[in-house]
C-alpha cells in the first residue's frame, strides 16, 4: 500500500501548527479547485489528495493517529498498516467512493469528512465552502469488507446455521481504532460452491456521520477432502476394483456426501471408465450436481503361489487382447 504523506502534500513540515497548515491548505485548494479546472482529471486528483491531507492535518485526533500508524512514514511504499488490519479487505486501489484512499480508509476505517460542498466566487470561497464554516458532513455508507470462511464439503453440501467468529475494527479511547471478536450466525445455503458469497447485512465497515453500515462477505473456502475431488458443482470418487471385478461385474458399497448407496458395477468396465449418480453434488435446484465414480483397476502386488499359478493359466487359455492398432 502506497504511503501519503500528508505534511508533503500540503508542503508543511511535521511540526506545522493548526494556522499553517489552514493557510497552506487554502492556497493549494484555490489552485486546484475542479471549478477552476474543468475536465483536468490531474487538478482533480491533486485536490481530493490536498482535501484528505487537510481532513488529517486540521484535526487533533485523526493527526494523532496519523503519526502513530505512519511512524514507518520513512519506507514509502512499503507502509504496513496497524496489526489486525490484514483481516480487513478496502477493494481496489485509489480513491474509495467517498474521495478518501485506501490508505485513509485502514487508518480511520471510513471516519473522515464527507467532503466539500462546491461552490467559487472571485473573492474567495461562498459561505459553506472554505472560508465559510469548512467541511460539511453528511451521512455515508460504511465500506463492505470480505473474509474468508472455511467449510468442510458435508458442511457445503448440508448447509445450515454456523456460529462464526470475526474480528471487527471499532473506535477505541481517543478515537483511536482497535480490533475486538464478534461472533454471528450464519445461514449457509445447502450445495453452497467453493468461491460464492454469503452476504451479511450491515455487518461490514461502520459508516460515518449517521451513515449505515456496510455489509460483510464471507467468501467461501472448501477444505480438501480425503475422498472426493470437487469440479464446479460435480463430487468425484475413485473406486478401486480388483480386475476380477472389473471383468465380471460386482455390486460395490459407494460413499457419498448424503450417505452411502449400493451401486451395481457392470461386467467388463475398464479404468477411468465413470459412473453417475445423479443430484449427490453441490448446487440446488435444476443447476445441483451429480457425484461421478470414476473406475480405478488395482493389480496385486504380492501374489501366492497359486495366485501367480492362477494368473499364469488365464494368460495362456485367455483370448483377450488389450493392444490391437
């Protein structure tokens, strides 16, 4: 994450006070201001930049945090935010939608100003920009955040209500923001598929000024399984069979995700040969998967006299033959 230096941006040194750093910030916005340079998509990104290093700067608490958390102000871009931040996803890069960056947001969570109401006249700015009372806030929606949730494939496939456990940002003393444990229940939909998300309303970020909260995403993570492999919403298992079995059928004792069936192996399947049963995948509805056996023939490795004696006879009275080109 890009590191700002806010005292850079205005041009004040770190140890600028309240009245100089007003003054620095009030040259730069008469220069910058989008109605004094329309379609300059750079005068525009310079302003919201000078706009947030202002918001920081001007406010004892926010520039109390800000040179708390940017101590490491010295690395550039390799600034790290605060611990327990990684739990928290912003979305892409740049401005967020309420003109602040990324870089805002890990620090104050969405706290800052709302930004400033337009409006230029000749002799400097109307009454409710600048120079006439300064920001005016209004309410905004909390940022939505993602994390990550982790379920076993029985769990995915029968759904349900699950007690999870979060770390959610709050405002601690001084404003200052700290990590604390949340618990919620969730109803996972029964076939839920690797990578699709349950969203939890108003549980995300907090807003500011009055605003809403934004909402969580629980972006599910299927753990491996010691018998089937998962494709889309399809459930595949190996069967083994001994080549007896594969030459002259049998009836085989098949796990699946909702118990186990009988299933009827017809005579002369070869390996890698698949089987369906249908509605044992993930899903629901007209789009639910099935759960394939794909056929896996097993030779003995160790074989008994009369084993090897047995084996030996069928190769020499067996007319089959498995390499004709």
């Amino acid at each position: 994450m890009e590191y700002k230096d806010y005292y850079k941006l205005l041009g004040v040194s770190r140890s600028a006070s309240k009245d100089e750093i007003a003054k620095a910030f009030k040259k730069l916005a008469r220069k910058y201001h989008p109605d004094l340079n329309p379609n300059d998509s750079v005068a525009e990104t310079k302003f919201k930049e000078i706009n947030e290093a202002y918001e920081v700067l001007k406010d004892e608490k926010k520039r109390k945090m800000y040179d708390q958390f940017g101590s490491n102000w010295e690395h550039g871009q390799n600034f790290q935010p605060p611990p327990g931040y990684d739990n928290v996803n912003f979305g892409g890069g740049g401005f967020s939608q309420g003109g602040f960056s990324d870089f805002f947001e890990t620090i104050f969570g969405g706290a800052g100003g709302a930004g400033f109401r337009s409006g230029f006249s000749q002799g400097g700015y109307q009454q409710g920009g600048f120079g006439g009372g300064g920001y005016q806030q209004r309410p905004r929606r909390g940022a939505d955040s993602e994390a990550s949730y982790e379920l076993s494939l029985e769990e995915a496939y029968r759904g349900g209500t699950k007690s999870i456990t979060l770390q959610e940002q709050v405002s601690g003393p001084e404003g200052i923001p700290r990590m604390t444990t949340k618990t919620l229940e969730v109803n996972v939909p029964a076939g839920i598929k690797d990578g699709q998300k349950i969203r939890l309303s108003g549980q995300g970020n907090p807003g500011m000024a009055g605003g809403s909260k934004g909402d969580l995403y629980l972006k599910i993570k299927l753990m491996p399984h010691p018998m089937f492999k998962v494709k889309d919403t399809d459930v595949v298992l190996d069967l083994p069979l001994a080549p007896w079995e594969a030459t002259l059928g049998t009836t085989a004792r098949i796990p699946t995700l909702d118990g186990a069936v009988e299933m009827k192996i017809p005579p002369g399947i070869g390996s890698g040969k698949r089987l369906r049963i249908k509605g044992k995948g993930l899903g629901s509805g007209a789009k639910k998967g099935d759960q394939y056996v794909r056929i896996m023939i097993q030779a003995p490795d160790i074989l008994s006299n009369e084993e090897r004696e047995l084996w030996e006879k069928l190769q020499e009275v067996s007319t089959f033959k498995p390499r004709e080109f």
